[in-house]
C-alpha cells in the first residue's frame, strides 16, 4: 500500500495489485470498465496525475464525473467509441447544468465571505431552499443516464449491456465461495464496487454509500498479512457528503465527540444492513433482487435523512470550536516578517532540492546504484553527507566523491552564509515581536514560534487543493445537495489519477 504520511496506509486513490485488471497483451478483444479513484481524507497529499503502469489508461473525459453513478457505463462506452449523438448531447447538457448550478453556488459563497458566520449561514439557508430543487432534477437526470449508457448503444447490441455483472459465473456465499467471508473479502469488495453503478433498486444515497462500503472492504480484502504495528493510523469518519473523510480530534468536547459517535454508529448500521441485504440476494434472480433493495431503500429514506441533520448537528459544533477544523493557525506576526520567513522558506528548500540532484548525479558517476547519501547532524544550511551502501567499496571511488561534495560545498559557500545572515536576522525579529506580545506567544521559544510558522506555511500549501472539498464538508447553511455539488467540484479540481481498465 501507498505511504501518505501522518495519513498512514490506506487506499485513497485508487484499487491494490492487478484485481480484474485487463490484461494487454492479450489478443482477444474484451470490454472495458473503468471504476472511478477512491477519495482521499482531507488533507491528504495527493499523488502525481499519472497513468498506473502495466494496463490500458482511462479516456481522460471520465475526470470530470468522478463522483456521478454513471461513470463506469459511461468508461464502457467512452472506451468502445459507442456513444451515441443523443447520450453525448444528454451529456453536454447534463453537465452544462451542473456547471450553471455550480457556479451559482460558488458565486454565492465568494459573495459572503466577508459576513458573519450568523448571516451567512442564514443567507446561505435561504439559497439552499432556492436551489435544492434543481439539484433533484439533476441528480435525477444523472441516475436516468446510467440506466440508459448502460443499456443503449452498440455495446448492448452485440455484446451484452456493459454490465459488470454480465459475465459472472459466481455468487457470494455459494459453491466455491461457501466459505467464511474473510476469506471471500475480495469477491464481496468486486461486488459492492460493481453495484454502486450496476445494481438496479438502490436509491442515489444508497449508492454513495455503497462507496463507502467498497472503499472500506477494499482495506480489509487487500491490507497485508503482516501489518506495521508502530504505525499509528488517524481516526477517520465517512462524513457528510457521502465518501468525504475527515479526521476527528481525541480532545473535542463531549457532546460534540458524543454526536459524532452517535453518528458513525448509526452511518455504519445502515451501511451493514445495505451490505448484507445485497450479498443475501447475490444468488436471487434480477428482478427479485432490485425489488428486495427497492424496499430496502424506502425503509433506510427516513434514516439517512436524520442521519443528514446530525451531519448538520456536528459541522455546526465544529464551527464553534476555537480551532475549527482545518490547516493549523500561523503565529500573527506582522505582515512584513511573514514574508521574510516565508522568502527564507523557499529559498532554503529551492537549495535543499538543487543539493539533492546534485548528489544524485554525484551517485550516478562515482558509485552503484546501491549507494546513497545520508545527511550528517541537523543543520539545514550546511552540506555535510557521507556516502552509505553495502560494505564492499571495491567500486565506489570515495577519493573522487568527497572532491565533489567538498566541490559543491564550495560552489554554494556564499547561498549558505546568505541563509544564515537572513535566519539569524529573523530570529531577531521574531524575539522582538514575542517580546512586544507575550499576551499572543506565550511562553514559546523563538526556534518553537518560528517552526510553528513554517509547519503552518507546509499545511497550507497542501491543504490549498483542499478549499472546496473543506468548504462542501464543514460549512454551516448547505443543503445536502448542494454539499454533493461543491464535492464535485473539489474532486475535479484535486486531478486525482484515474485506475486503469479491466476486462468484462
């Protein structure tokens, strides 16, 4: 699995190994489906946009619906060049909607950023009952479009409906999968994940959370068999709107931490029983499995809509918390030292990263690809390595490494003492603001108040991609639909890398 830092090992992005993947060189023709990419946390680095190795990529296109029910029909049909003047024009003009309504929704929050949290609640209240009904209609138009991508077309023509379903031979629970589900944890992950797009009788919340299922069973199926145990993982919560994560903090009051408990355990019920309900009917006919999740869906309405006004409950406890979620708070320093620290910060890293590929290219000539550098003591603004492998140095010429380091060391004497003067100079300056205002710094050393500043320069910058998926989670006055709509937004924008195809 995937390092994400303080986030620890999950599968945010996209599927583990080479479950159903397609297999390239093949020579017969098969179908494709493409599954959309997990969603990561809040918060949680996000990996480069490329294509994963070794499998056929997904048709870019699919970007801009990652979070649709219909995106894998829509991948059958995208891959098979099988879409028709009509559905592409349903497409356009589905999505030219959605844009409109987006951006009427975006327009509305940039115009209230100035007021305060009570107004713009209210104002954003009032919007929500205006605009809601139209993101029904929306959101009803796009369940109708994975009915229809998944059964028009070519595709449905010659060669089935694009179903994932359509050529299975196996069911949960019976002949070779009469076995204890840990050990069939895969085969049920395949099916929840397939169902999110292809199970008729579920309602649009029963397939955001049937995500949410998939996502988490994609953990179990696929974590390894020997786990890290000193690696401590975040408390996330599935929370509102359905997929996004949010990590939840140990020391929040108790009536808040009390709701939030309520809520997962009431979220969690009522994903258990749509999972058990989908796996007992696995073996049962079509129809008769639509109708069963049909009435499912009725009987679960009125409690994932209280499930909705909890969500509420909670974000607006959030909201009055003294540090309200989000990036941690930067000491106030006045505006021109900020900047300092910040020109020093980048300056210091533009440095670090050139020493790096110097080294690199360094490793390259002189030794093995075994060998590396390891930096020696702690001081940022001084080039100090020594040179670490295996114990043979038979092919390592060490006379010819340390000339280089020594080489570069002195190309760069004057970038050093210049970062030294400047960090020196800010040190000064931040001892006379904590001096001014001990009221603001308490009783933090200058190095304490100058590293909380840099960790909240870091958590900015990786929490900036982050703004409408923040926004769409934690702010007091959205409708639920709107939530969804602003989450769209968020994912398109985090350019999150598309898995790869797998065969029908």
């Amino acid at each position: 699995m995937s390092e994400f830092g303080s986030f620890g090992r999950y599968p945010f992005y996209s599927g583990f190994g080479d479950v159903g993947q397609f297999d390239r060189t093949s020579t017969e023709k098969s179908t494709l489906i493409f599954f959309p990419p997990n969603v990561p946390p809040i918060g949680a680095p996000i990996p480069p946009r490329q294509a994963p190795s070794g499998g056929i990529t997904a048709p870019g296109e699919l970007a801009k619906f990652i979070y649709e029910p219909f995106y894998a029909p829509l991948s059958t049909r995208l891959s098979e060049q099988d879409l028709t003047k009509k559905l592409m024009t349903r497409l356009d003009n589905y999505r030219a909607k959605r844009s409109a309504l987006q951006s009427e929704l975006q327009n509305k929050l940039d115009s209230l950023k100035d007021a305060t949290p009570a107004d713009r609640t209210q104002q954003l209240e009032t919007f929500a009952r205006e605009q809601t009904p139209h993101i029904a209609e929306l959101e009803a138009t796009a369940e109708q479009l994975r009915s229809d991508l998944l059964r028009g077309g070519l595709v449905g023509l010659f060669s089935g409906t694009g179903d994932w379903n359509q050529s299975r031979n196996w069911t949960l629970g019976t002949g070779s999968l009469a076995r204890p589900r840990e050990q069939t944890l895969v085969y049920e992950f395949l099916v929840m994940r397939a169902a999110v797009f292809y199970q008729d009788g579920l309602s649009p919340a029963q397939r955001r959370l049937l995500r949410e299922v998939a996502m988490e069973l994609q953990v179990d199926a696929f974590k390894p068999k020997v786990e890290d145990s000193t690696q401590k993982e975040p408390t996330l919560v599935f929370f509102s709107p359905e997929t996004a994560q949010i990590k939840v903090s140990d020391d929040l009051p108790a009536d808040l931490s009390a709701k939030i408990a309520v809520y997962k355990n009431e979220k969690s019920a009522i994903k258990t029983e749509l999972r058990e309900t989908l796996y007992q009917q696995d073996k049962a006919s079509a129809s008769r499995r639509a109708q069963a999740l049909k009435q499912l869906a009725e009987s679960q309405e009125p409690r994932i809509a209280t499930l909705e006004g909890l969500a509420d409950d909670i974000r607006a406890g959030l909201s009055r918390l003294p540090k309200p979620p989000g990036p941690i708070a930067a000491p106030g320093f006045p505006a021109e030292l900020a900047m300092r620290i910040s020109e020093y910060q980048k300056e210091k890293l533009a440095l670090q990263k050139m020493i790096q590929t110097k080294l690199e290219e360094i490793r390259k000539r002189y030794a093995p690809s075994s060998y590396g550098f390891k930096k020696m003591g702690s001081d940022d603004e001084k080039l100090a390595y020594r040179l670490e492998g295996r114990s043979d140095r038979s092919q390592v010429d060490t006379a010819l490494i340390s000339g280089a380091i020594a080489n570069l060391n002195q190309e760069n004497t004057q970038r050093y003492a210049s970062l030294n003067r400047e960090k020196e100079a800010i040190r000064v300056e931040i001892a006379r603001y904590a001096a001014a205002h001990p009221d603001t710094t308490g009783e933090k050393s200058v190095q304490g108040l100058l590293n909380n500043f840099i960790n909240s320069l870091h958590e900015e910058e990786s929490w900036q991609p982050y703004k409408d998926y923040q926004t769409a989670v934690y702010q007091p006055g959205l409708s639920p639909g709107q939530r969804r709509l602003l989450f769209e937004v968020a994912l398109e924008k985090l350019s999150l890398p598309l898995p790869n195809g797998e065969s029908l």
